[in-house]
C-alpha cells in the first residue's frame, strides 16, 4: 500500500475512535467540575462573609428564582441542534418532577459566568441544588432517563 492509502486508513481509524468515545461520554452526568473559587469578599473582622454560589448569582442575574428542589441550568448557544433537544428535554423532566426548575443561559451573552462555571461547550446541563452548589454536569444532551437519575441523587 502506499504512504497516501495508510494516513487515509489512519484518519478513518482515529476518527472511529473518536465518535465512539464521544457516543460513549455525551450526556452523561459526571461530578463537579470547579475550574476556581471566587475570592471571598473582605468583611470587617468578626463578620463571616455571605457568599453564594456562582450558579446561584447567575439565576438571580437572570431575573430568575432556585427551584425548591434543584434547577437544571442549561447553557446554549444560538447554533447549536443538540441545545434544542436538550431544552426539550429539560422542560418534559421539570412537568414531571416537582420543585425543580429549567433555566437557560446563552453562553455567547453570558460569557463571564460561562468562564466562572468552566462550561467548556454546549448544550451543557449544570444540575444546582436548591442552595444553587453545583451537584454535577453534563456535556452533550441527556436522555430524560439521564437527568431523572441526576435529580434522584439530589
């Protein structure tokens, strides 16, 4: 076989690799992922300082309200297939659970918190507790089974 022939079986091999690893990993929910903590606010001393979470800020920047439950914080893109059927998605778990809330955030208009929470690309799913502390993410879009099983640990 010539040089040509083996970078193209190559390509195609990497690229199989690829998918499958992308099939393997899109939607699922892992841990926590705290790319930095914000420096807490200088307070006279003997004052504790009240902070809150970045998820939280960001739903009460938005004009929004924490579920009781948990919120599910979707950031998406204007482009971007996935976010649509992941809105979707959303939405049918917050009919079906009660306390929870779906907020979503355009990442491109928002790109200050997007930086904060280490939201790396969309449609990622921040699932919040009802204090707003991260619980755990998700890249890609989840089934409804997925985000069930996600809100059952909260």
């Amino acid at each position: 076989m010539s040089t040509g022939a083996w970078i193209a079986v190559g390509a195609v091999a990497l690229a199989l690799v690829v998918g499958l690893w992308r099939l393997a990993t899109d939607g699922r929910f892992r841990g926590t992922h705290v790319v930095r903590q914000p420096d807490p606010p200088l307070v006279e001393e003997g004052r504790r300082p009240v902070t809150r979470a970045p998820g939280a800020e960001l739903v009460a920047a938005m004009g929004e309200q924490l579920g009781e439950r948990a919120t599910l914080l979707q950031f998406s893109s204007a482009f971007c297939a996935p976010c649509r059927a992941t809105r979707r998605v959303l939405s049918e778990v917050t009919d079906l659970v009660e306390g929870v809330r779906h907020v979503e955030v355009d990442a491109e208009h928002h790109l200050d918190a997007t930086r904060a929470l280490g939201i790396l690309r969309t449609p990622t799913t921040v699932v919040l507790d009802a204090t707003g502390t991260e619980v755990t993410r998700a890249t890609g879009a989840p089934s409804r089974d997925q985000v069930l099983s996600a809100l059952a640990r909260v």
